[in-house]
C-alpha cells in the first residue's frame, strides 16, 4: 500500500509545484490530496501491524516472565496510538471531501496532527527497541547469543531514527505547496514504514 500511495504521488505530481501541476491537469491536485488521505491510512495500518506483531513475537519469547506485564500495557499504548492517528486520518476535513475539493471546512490542523503523529512514533519504537533489553540479559543462553539478540533489536530501533529525522523535516514543513514541499517527508515516512 505504501509503494502504490507513493506511486500515486508521483503521478499526481510530487516534487513539481502545485501551480504547474494544476495548470497541467487541475485535477491531479485534488488526487493528490486524496492520495494523502489514503497514504494516511496505509501508513497507520501498516505500523500498527508491524508493531503489534513485534509485540506478539516479545510475548512468545518472554511471555512467561513479569514482562508480560509491560506487553500488555505497551499492546494498549500501540492500540491507543493506532485509533488516535487512524480517527483524525479519515476526519482530516469534514466533510472529508472538503479536504481535495478546496472548500477546507471543518479541517485539522494537519501541521500539528503529523508532529503529533511523529512523536507517538519514536515514543513506541523507541519502547520496542528498549523494552526487552533487561529480559534479554536474563536469558539463559550464551553471551554470544545475548549479544546478537541485542543487536537485532538495536537495529530494528533504526525506524525510531528515521522517525526522528522525519519529525526535523515535519516540524519545518510549509504545507502551502504540498506537491513541492513534501517530498522529503513522504520518502522518510516512506522509509520508516517499509523499514
């Protein structure tokens, strides 16, 4: 879903000025914007898979330890995270048609909603990078073997990079000329999506 909605936006003229893309094809701008929509869509879905499944993996490997405890609460904080981006990603503009065809009523702040979607994406990854790093300490395997575990996890936490990086290019975003002006954005959330 990631790589068609990207697709769609260069098709719909990302990296090209919205001025020269509405005056190639009006329409393109409002499938543009509707292309953010749905990108909105697949990127909370898609995270929200990726992360509970990493959740579910951290219960079958430490499920019968006191960790269980912080599993359910860290389930409960990707849920929560999960309905407070998907809600406002369908609720952009309402009607949600007034978000492409130009007429703006009744729209969020989207500025403040990608910042805030943003940080609630380092605050979990960066809790499934850290998370099981005292548990696998404790495992009954080889230093070797804690090592590697380690590591895995450390390199899974470079999505929370990536998502930090993407919160510097959000928080500067000027949002008058979205076709131009979110280009780097959408390869980093792109990237942290895919990662």
């Amino acid at each position: 879903g990631g790589y068609i909605t990207t697709m769609l936006y260069l098709r719909f003229g990302l990296g090209r000025h919205a001025v020269v893309v509405a005056q190639e094809d009006p329409q393109n701008l409002s499938r543009f914007l509707q292309t953010i929509v749905a990108n909105e869509i697949v990127y909370t879905t898609g995270l929200a898979c990726a992360r509970l499944s990493i959740v579910f993996l951290y219960y079958r490997i430490f499920g019968s330890s006191n960790m269980r405890y912080f599993l359910h609460g860290f389930t409960a904080l990707v849920l929560a995270w999960t309905i407070g981006t998907f809600v406002p990603s369908i609720r952009t503009c309402w009607p949600i048609s007034s978000f492409w065809d130009g007429t703006n009523q009744n729209c969020i702040d989207l500025h403040g909603f990608y910042v805030g979607v943003a940080i609630g994406s380092i605050v979990t990854d960066f809790g499934l990078m850290v998370l099981p790093m005292p548990y696998i300490w404790n495992l009954k395997v080889a230093m070797f073997q804690k090592v590697l575990l380690a590591l895995t996890m450390i390199f899974g936490g470079f999505a929370c990079f990536v998502t930090i990086f993407r919160l510097a290019i959000v928080v500067s975003l000027d949002l008058s000329d979205l076709t131009w002006n979110t280009v780097d954005q959408i390869i980093w959330t792109t990237l942290e999506l895919f990662w």
